[in-house]
C-alpha cells in the first residue's frame, strides 16, 4: 500500500463566498447605509449650533408686555377664617399686574384666593398686604403667581 492510496488529501475548509452573502443580507435587509460625508456633518453641526444661539436670542429678548415678580415677606391669622398675607412684587413701569394670592391647609389644599390689581400708578416696587377669608383653617399664605395684563 502506498502512502497516496491510504490517505486522504485534506483540503482547506471552504470559505463562504463573502460578494453572494453580502448581497443575500442587502436583498434581505437592504443596503447599508452609508454616513454623512465630513462636509455635510460640518454643514448639520452648523445648522444646529445656529439654531441653538438663535433660540436663546429669542428668549433673552424683553417682552413688549412687561416683567412683574413677587416674593413672601410673611403671613398672619388675626382671627379664625382670615389670614393676612404680606408680598413684595417689583413690576415693570407703566404696566398693570395681577397677583393671585393663597391661603392653604395642612393638606396644601386652597383655602383661600384673591386676585390683586396693581395698576399702572403703582410703583414699580411695592409692599402689599392682603387679607383673605379662609373657608376651613388655614396654616400658611403666599403668592401663587404673578403676571402682567393685557393692555387692550
């Protein structure tokens, strides 16, 4: 016997064909996609970086209407039902605010409510006080909010 008859020639394990899988998997899934050139990244990071500078130029510009805040300076039960609520509100010059002060439970529920007006004559800052009816007992007072009205 010689050595060919009783061996067997063992080849090399056979390689998928890469081109005929690759198109199988775009035939099935599509193609890849492909990424952004550098240019067009450059273009998009552009557009987005303006975009961002614009809208905080846009939020940073004053508004025609008026600014207005407030801030608790204190509150008081002078008697059962009613509570005095003390606020400091600073608004823009010649505009009209309203203020909606609160009187509230143990359970933070609204007790008590009362829009305030301050018209244009009023200084820009000021003190108020406010007194409220409360319909149940009250444990705290303070300005829910502030803003300016419309001045048709």
């Amino acid at each position: 016997m010689s050595t060919s008859e009783g061996q067997h020639e063992m080849s090399a394990p056979q390689q998928p064909d890469v081109s005929t899988s690759e198109s199988r998997l775009a035939n099935r899934y599509g193609a890849p996609k492909r990424s952004l050139s550098r240019r067009a990244r450059i273009i998009a990071v552009s557009a987005a970086v303006a975009a961002g500078v614009g809208a905080a130029a846009w939020m940073n510009v004053p508004s025609s209407t008026g600014t207005v805040t407030s801030k608790d300076v204190g509150f008081t039960f002078p008697e059962d039902g009613r509570v005095v609520v003390d606020f400091k509100v600073d608004k823009s010059a010649g505009s009209t605010a309203a203020c909606a002060v609160q009187a509230l439970n143990e359970s933070y529920a609204v007790v008590g409510w009362k829009t305030v007006i301050l018209g244009p004559e009023a200084p820009e800052s000021s003190t108020q006080q406010v007194e409220l009816r409360t319909d149940s007992p009250a444990v705290t007072g303070g300005v829910n909010t502030c803003w300016i009205l419309d001045e048709d």
